[in-house]
C-alpha cells in the first residue's frame, strides 16, 4: 500500500529533474548562442589594451640670451597663456648695448652724408679746375706762335706752359678724388648705404636682445618641472621651465603585434581613463601607427642573433587622437594609464598613411613679434642725424 505512492512521488521527482536539466541546458546554449553571436557581430571587431599612456607636448624654455635671473612670475601648477612674460633677465647690460649700437648709427649716418657731400664738393671742384685748364690751354695757344716772333718774352711763355702743366695735373688730381669719393657712395643713398645698413642692423640686434630678456609663454598651457632661481646666471639652451599644453593631448597604446593586421588610420576608438573610471568615455581615432616597436628604439637595440633566443610578442605603439571638447570638459594629465578599444570593422583605411603635412601642427608668434618697433626706430635716428643735409643721398 505504501510503495505505489512512493514510487510514484519518484517518478514526479525525476520528471521535475529532468525539465530543470533541459531548461538549464537550453539556458546555456541559449547564453552560448548570445555569447557567440557578441563575439561575432562585435568582439572580434574589437581590439583591446590596457597597456596605453597619456603622451602630449611638454614644451621646454630656454633662454635666447644669457643673464641673471631678475623676475620669476610664475611657478609650478600655474596656467599661464602664449605671450605670458614668466621669467625676466637683468636688462641694465643690454640697454646700454642698445644705447650704443644708436649712437654709433647716428655716428655712421653723418659720416655717409660727409660722403655725399663731398662728392657734391669734389664735382664742383673739378669744374674750376676744368675751367682753370681751359684758361691755361687758352693762355699756352695764344703765346706759342708769338714767342716764336719775340712777342712774347721766354720768361712768360714758360710760366704759361708751367701753368699750364699745373692745371692739368691739378685737374687729373680732382678727377680722380672725385671718382673715389663715387666709389664710396655710388649706387645707394644714405638710407641703403652698407655702413648704414651694417649700424642699422646692430640697432636691430641689440634691440632684439634687449627683448629676449623677457621670456615669454610660447603656448597655453600649465607650468612644470621649474628649476631655476633668482639672481642665478643661465646660459643659452638651458631649460628653466617646461609648459604642458593640456589641451593638445593623445593616447599611444600599445597593442601586441598580433592585434595589428586590421588596424586602419581613421578607426574610431574608446578610450577609458582610471581616473574616472567608467563614468568617462573619451571618443577617440586612430592617427597612425609608430613605425617600430619601443624596443628597436631603446638605447640598447636587442640582438636575437644568439644561441638561447626566445620569442617574445612585441607592442608597437598606437597613437589615439582625443576629442579635444572632451579633454576640456574632463582633463587628463601626461603618464595616466588609460584602456582603449579600437573598432576594426571599417579596414578600407592606410595602415600607414602617405599624406604628407603642409601646415605647421604647432606655432608660436612670440619669438617673430620681438622685432617690432626696431625698425621704426631705426628710421627716427637716420632721419634724426640726415638733417637738413644729404638731399641729393635721401
């Protein structure tokens, strides 16, 4: 009586099992399907690392002119903007080499205008000197035939040809005074005489190192790595400070060999930071791949023609361009460990593009704006020392 419904709640018991089995197991084929059908449609268009860093310019100053340290403006962590004066050198050594190099251009422009007018001196010489010669020739044409008849007495007629001699070698002597005096100015005027230009452009020089005292932010950007200090003496080429553009910022992730044979330039990226995790997203693009791996570039390039070679995958290097409104909204800072995700379904892209660059990626104003003002100046001494004189040299 007991064992039918035993054998019975058994039976119930495996039936129940085995629906568990065939729902569990169409579970996992179904999840398998799902997991399968990801990996087809996206995962394996998708290469991955977390072997990527945040890599952007790092801009060095150094000074164009040595000095003495006289004015620091900015320190570290500080913003600071293009044109920015940071760090000022005594000037008091290159004002008075300014002063100089002026004086010595006004010296040189009345010297130039002597020049010219001496040459207007020498040619109105010369024609006295024509004239006196054409009297003498005159004066000897006329006695000659008559001293012959005893006209004229001996005595004069040899003061006639002596002076006549005179005249001549007189006028020869003007003639070529004034040839050398032409020789000197001949061809310019006193504003494009080579002595004037040479003074003027000592003006220049020293007006341009007189600016140079003041070195200026070349970009926007935040203030690193400041070693120097004041009254110290710097040379040129020595770095004083160095300035990280924020804003101009890419990854370079660096993916194995093996994940590369798809990589296009132009393929979108999604790159993660740990700083804020996966609150953040950048949107990123693959700009190009580095022409070699981290290894061959090393001081020590490695040599595998040996006994005991073993293989290593290598990386090599892939720069990500950001979305710079994103780095704006979410800074990132140089060496953060960053993970990126390249999408590699579009391969229609170069691998390795061939488009040369036309336009400067990065530029700086600052350093040929320090010429301005020179030349104005430069003019307002030639015209100060020209005067009223040079008329026919101007």
């Amino acid at each position: 009586m007991t064992d039918k419904p035993t054998s019975e709640e058994e039976n119930h018991k495996s039936s129940k099992r085995k629906k568990i089995m065939i729902w569990t197991a169409l579970a996992f084929i179904f999840i398998g399907i799902v997991i399968f059908l990801y990996w087809l449609l996206v995962l394996r268009f998708e290469e991955y690392t977390d072997d990527a860093y945040v890599h952007g310019n790092m801009v060095e100053l150094t000074p164009q002119v040595t000095g003495i340290v006289a004015s620091i403006n900015v320190d570290n962590t500080d913003y600071v903007e293009e044109g920015q004066v940071l760090i000022q050198l005594d000037k008091t050594d290159y004002i008075l080499s300014l002063e100089k190099s002026e004086n010595q251009l006004g010296e040189t422009v009345r010297n130039v205008v002597q020049m010219f007018l001496k040459v207007e001196e020498l040619e109105a010489q010369l024609e006295v000197k024509e004239a006196e010669l054409v009297r003498a020739e005159q004066d000897f044409e006329n006695r000659v035939n008559l001293v012959k008849i005893g006209a004229v007495s001996k005595e004069e007629f040899e003061h006639v040809e002596a002076t006549l001699k005179s005249a001549r070698s007189s006028a020869k002597e003007t003639y070529h005074a004034l040839q050398a005096a032409y020789a000197q100015v001949q061809g310019t005027s006193i504003r494009t005489h080579p002595l004037v230009k040479e003074a003027s452009q000592e003006v220049k020089d020293a007006w341009i190192s007189l600016k140079r005292c003041d070195i200026l932010s070349p970009v926007n950007g935040y203030v690193t790595q400041r070693s120097t200090q004041l009254g110290e003496w710097v040379n040129l080429a020595e770095p004083l400070l160095a300035i990280v553009p924020l804003d101009e910022l890419w990854v370079d992730a660096n993916f194995k060999e093996i994940q590369l044979s798809d990589f296009r330039v132009g393929q979108k990226a999604l790159v993660r930071s740990d700083i804020y995790g996966r609150k953040v997203t950048y949107k990123g693009t693959v700009v190009g791949i580095n022409p070699g791996t981290g290894n061959v570039f090393s001081i020590l390039p490695p040599q595998n023609a040996t006994g005991n070679w073993i293989k290593i995958v290598q990386r090599v290097p892939v720069r990500i361009s950001l979305d710079s409104k994103q780095l704006e909204k979410h800074p990132l800072w140089l060496g953060l460990s960053m993970e990126v995700t390249v999408d590699i379904h579009d391969t229609s892209g170069e691998m390795l593009t061939e488009s040369r660059q036309i336009k400067p990626i990065y530029q700086t104003k600052i350093y040929s704006e320090q010429e301005e003002g020179a030349d104005e100046m430069i003019q307002e001494i030639i015209e100060h020392n020209i005067g009223s004189h040079g008329a026919r040299g101007t």
